[in-house]
C-alpha cells in the first residue's frame, strides 16, 4: 500500500469535499483516489468520508486523522525536495592536471547524464590530498602503486623524433667517449614524482651506468615537454601525453612502469557510486588502460 499516496487523496478530497476534484487535485483519476482512500480505511479499520451524501463528508474518525495525514504528506513534499536539491548539489572531485581540457569536459557531461552536477578541482598530487583531507572535495585521484590501483596507466619515454625502434632502452643514454653534445636526459613530470615511479628510474639510471643529473623532476610539465621539444632528451609520460604534445612514445625496454590512481573519498564523500557510473570516463582522462569496477 502506498500510504503517502493514500493520505495525498485523503488530505485533497477532505479539503475540497468532493472526489472527483480532490482527484484531481491531487494528480490522479478519481476511481484511484477512490481505491487508494478505501485502502486506507481497510488498514485503519474505520470509514474516512461519509459516502450518503453528493459531498465527501468526513467522519468524526476521519476528522481526527486528518492532521496527521496532512503532516505526512508535507514530510513526504519536503524530502522530496531535499532529495531535489541534493542531486543538484555539486559533486566536488579533484583530478591530476595531467588530463586534457576535452576529456575533462566530457567527464563533466558523462556525470550530467548520470544526474551528477561534478565540480573538478584541478591540481597536483599534494594539493589533490591536501583538498581531500581538509573535505573541501569529496574525494579526489590520487597516485597509488599498481597493486592498489583502480586504473592504470602506462608509462614510457617520449621524445620530439621517432627513434626507430619498438622500445628504448635506457642504457642507450649513457655517454660513451665519443660522443658529443651534451648527455641526454630523461624527464620525470611532477605527477610521476612517487616513489613506485621515480625509484624504480633511478635505480635503473644507476644500474645501467647514466650520470645523476640524467634524470630530472621538472617542475611542472611545460617546463618538461620544452626541454624535450627543443633537444633530444625524454619525457617519461602516458601515449595519450605523448599524442597531445606530438612526442613519439615508445615502451620502456628495462623495466615496465605504470601509474596507479585509486578514488580516495573524504569522512563524506561516498565515491563508489561515482567509481561505478564514472568509471570508463575516468579512464578516459587518465589515459588509463581501464577501470576496475
């Protein structure tokens, strides 16, 4: 039994004394209101209207029931529309500045079909943690390793010439005594500076014998794809970065590194359902390889 709906014709037939504009009223036919004010009266046990007149004339028990109903309807309206509002109310995530402004604003739109208003704060790693902790987002992207990671992105070594190789090794970069010009130097991004990224790089660096100052922490990524740009060093970045700064990528030939993100939600932030509808989206950004539902 839908007991709002039968205290909503209870409530309009009682004030307009009559069934037929009660109902409608009320937004329904008039044999529903009908059918809905003698369930309630079967629950109840006692008749609501007196049904001998033309007028729908209230019984001394349906008088004393009204008030009550007419609350329970008013709750009803209320949470309605606070249920309303809360889906209107914007849904805060922060995301790493690495994805595009195009897959951004698809996110946003993909969360719109899904009846989510999503907010995006755009920042670095610490920043994003920072803005989840202190619950001013409610919930953010943050870099994990691969073994904890919803998405995963891969990683390799991108630079401005196609090197004509399926993979490059970073042993090729060591100087050797007849070579000229400065060393070539690898890049790491600021949003690859994490240790399941950068140590695993500078062991190799150290392993296969590349000078210290071979691998760089830019400060920020256009700092990183200029010095690429203009000389033969390497940026360490996803295919879908390389894609957009018209880099060639090629797969790491030592070693294989990836990025790990996983959706961190603040004490109120509730991500699952936004992991679950925006899942494929958020991959999409990322440049991820997909999503763990």
């Amino acid at each position: 039994m839908d007991l709002v709906g039968a205290c909503r014709a209870f409530v309009s037939v009682s004030e307009r004394g009559s069934f037929t504009v009660g109902a409608a009223a009320a937004r329904m036919s008039q044999p529903v209101a009908s059918r809905r004010i003698a369930a309630l009266e079967e629950r109840f046990g006692e008749q609501l209207f007196e049904r001998t007149s033309r007028r729908a004339v209230l019984t001394p028990f349906g008088r004393d029931m009204l008030p009550a109903a007419r609350q329970l309807v008013l709750a009803a309206d209320v949470l309605e529309h606070e249920a309303e509002a809360a889906k209107r109310k914007p849904w805060r995530l922060a995301v790493p500045g690495i994805c595009s402004t195009v897959d951004l604003a698809r996110l946003v739109a993909d969360a719109r079909g899904h009846g989510v208003t999503l907010e995006l704060r755009v920042g670095p790693s610490p920043r994003r943690l920072e803005l989840v902790r202190s619950q001013q987002v409610r919930a953010a992207l943050l870099p994990v390793p691969p073994d904890e990671a919803a998405w995963s992105v891969p990683l390799g070594l991108a630079g401005a010439r196609n090197p004509g190789v399926k993979r490059v090794y970073v042993e090729t970069l060591r100087i050797g005594r007849a070579d000229a010009g400065p060393p070539r130097r690898i890049w790491i991004q600021p949003e690859d500076d994490v240790p399941h990224v950068r140590d695993p790089l500078t062991r190799l660096r150290d392993a296969v014998g590349l000078r210290p100052a071979q691998l760089v922490v830019a400060a920020d990524l256009t700092t990183a794809a200029a010095e690429v740009l203009c000389s033969r060093d390497l940026l360490l970045c996803s295919p879908a970065q390389a894609r957009e700064l018209a880099l060639s990528w090629r797969p790491i030939g030592e070693i294989a590194l990836t990025r790990g993100y996983a959706l961190t939600g603040a004490a109120a932030g509730d991500p699952q359902h936004i992991q679950a509808r925006l899942g494929d989206a958020i991959a999409r950004c990322l440049g991820a390889e997909g999503a763990v539902a």
